[in-house]
C-alpha cells in the first residue's frame, strides 16, 4: 500500500498567501478561510495531499 504524501511546510505558504491578499485588500474574508479549513479537515489523506500540490502550484505561479 502506498503511503500519502505528506507536506508540513506549504500551510506557511498559505498563510503568506492570505497576507497578500490582506495587503491589497485589506482582508481576507473569514467565510472564505472557515470554507478552506473545514474542507481539508474533512478531507481523507490522498485528497489533502492533492490540496497541498494545487496549493504549491497556485503559491509558485503567484511568485513569477
């Protein structure tokens, strides 16, 4: 059986994310973050792993 992936260091990456857009926006909406937080708490190993490489690839894009 293959093990998920496992990634501790991008949930950084999202909060510098949401500090960017607090900066141009002045805020980062709470419903949009509870939304984000309950869906990967809900979420089983494979599918958080996923969310984490979309995460990295929507983080990386950002930077270019």
């Amino acid at each position: 059986m293959e093990k998920p992936k496992r990634s501790y260091y991008l949930p950084a990456k999202l909060v510098d994310a949401f500090d960017k857009d607090c900066a141009k926006s002045g805020m980062v909406k709470e419903k949009v973050v509870a939304a984000a937080m309950l869906s990967f708490l809900d979420s089983n190993p494979t599918q958080r792993a996923a969310m984490f490489e979309k995460l990295a690839q929507f983080v990386a894009r950002k930077k270019k």
